[in-house]
C-alpha cells in the first residue's frame, strides 16, 4: 500500500481577492508561506519516501518550504497543475459571471465537460492528473509520498477515491494547506 499526501499549495493574493488562478504563475503571499511552514512541522516524522509539485510556482514554493523539514528534494511534474481557465485566468469570479452568464450557466449543468474559453475540461485535468499521480504511485510502492497540486486537481483525485462523478470536484476542493491523505492499494486509490 502506498499513501499520497496531498496538499493544496499555501495562499495566494488571487485567492484572497476570488481570482480566477489556473495556470497563471502567482506566487504564494506571506500568509501562504507560513501555512507552508506551519504544515511542514505538524508533518515532521512522516516518512516521506519522495516529494512531489506542480511546476507552478505556489505549489512548488509550497513543496519546497515543506521539503525543508524532510531534507528531499521536490520533483516536478506540469500534469500537477490546476485546470487552465483560459480567458477566465484573472478574473474575479463575479466578472465572469457577468461576462459569460451563458457560459457559467452550462458549467453549472455539466461540469465535468464545460470548457471556458481557450481552457480545459475537468475531465481533461482528471486524466493528466490521474495518469501524473499513478505513475508516482508505481515508482513509489509501500510508501508515504507528498505530492503539493491545486484545488481542483487534487478534488479531481478525492471524487476517483470516493468513486463519486467528476463533475462532483467543485465541492471537494481542500483548503490551501489541508492535507488529504489517500490509500493506494494495488494501483487503486481509497479514501
């Protein structure tokens, strides 16, 4: 059995302001710094085997600051980063809605296939994400793994383990910093 910690990376200024993130490059604000930290230590005597972030630049601080406590170094893989919003990245969640009123109204009838402009589906982020964090899982059997992703690419991961919809992932985002612990007992994951 393998175990994935996972973690939503510290706060950011556009999470604070209700910003549409993606894959825009922000960095992680005093505040989610410490959060970084502060798990760090709580997290201190788990025998992580590896340590694991998206590329960006908030989930790799985030790994970088906890990695600190565990002396190893942080891999990266782009297939960790959060879905790309598209023309979305930037806004604020009520300019969108009022922008692409139609638009929000589909995602909200499917969206586990809704696709804002010039970004992806949740199920296109599902299977990089799945695909990223299994071939983690493989070179790492019968151990404890962190890997640092986004809100939504970790829920993507917590609806599999649940055996619920894709679609279902907006209401499992983790906090930033929260960690989710997942079982992987032969390649499946459990909650």
């Amino acid at each position: 059995m393998t175990q994935c910690c996972l973690v939503r990376h510290g706060q950011t200024e556009w999470n604070v302001k209700g910003i549409y993130s993606g894959q825009s490059d922000i960095d992680l604000t005093e505040t989610g710094r410490a959060q970084a930290a502060a798990l760090g230590e709580k997290l201190r005597g788990q025998p992580f085997s590896a340590i694991y972030a998206s590329d960006l630049i908030r989930a790799r601080e985030t790994a970088e600051i906890i990695a600190a406590e565990f002396n190893l170094p942080v891999q990266t893989d782009s297939r960790l980063r959060e879905i790309h919003q598209g023309e979305w990245e930037g806004l604020h969640v009520d300019e969108i809605q009022s922008r692409y009123a139609d638009l929000w109204q589909e995602k909200d009838a499917d969206p586990a296939l809704f696709r804002p402009p010039g970004g992806e589906t949740i199920h296109e982020v599902s299977e990089r994400v799945f695909a990223a964090v299994d071939e983690i899982v493989a070179r790492h059997p019968d151990s404890t793994v962190l890997i640092v992703s986004h809100g939504l690419a970790i829920a993507t991961l917590i609806c599999r383990a649940e055996g619920i919809p894709i679609g279902h992932a907006f209401e499992r985002i983790p906090q930033n910093t929260d960690p989710v612990w997942l079982r992987y007992e032969e390649q499946t994951p459990v909650n």
